[in-house]
C-alpha cells in the first residue's frame, strides 16, 4: 500500500522512523514555530540528516494539530 507524502506512517511501517517523527513533531510543540519556515528551520538544525519528506510530514502534522 503506498503511502502518499501528507501521510504519517504507523509504528507497523518502521518503528525507529516513527521513534524519529515523534522526536521532531514532540521538538516542534515545545518550541512553538510561529511560521511554517520558522518549523522547518527547527527541523533542519536538530534532525540534519532526516530527509526532507519526513520534515515535510512532520509539519504537515503539526500544523493540522
């Protein structure tokens, strides 16, 4: 089943990945971006070899709330 970019894989996908999401997402509710640049700044300083579509998903989630 494939996954389409906006979605979020489930820990059945690859429990370390989403060990690694929930990291970033946890950073991005303690840190409180106020832009979506600001979110994915945070991101690209704290998880650097995370690819760009983890990040991507991960603020997508955020913003959803």
């Amino acid at each position: 089943m494939a996954q389409t970019q906006s979605s979020f894989p489930t820990r059945r996908d690859n429990p370390r990945r989403i060990d690694g999401l929930e990291a970033m997402l946890s950073l991005l509710g303690r840190m409180r971006p106020q832009s979506d640049s600001e979110a994915f700044a945070i991101l690209r300083r704290s998880f650097p070899a995370s690819p760009l579509c983890e990040r991507v998903a991960v603020v997508s989630r955020w913003r959803a709330g």
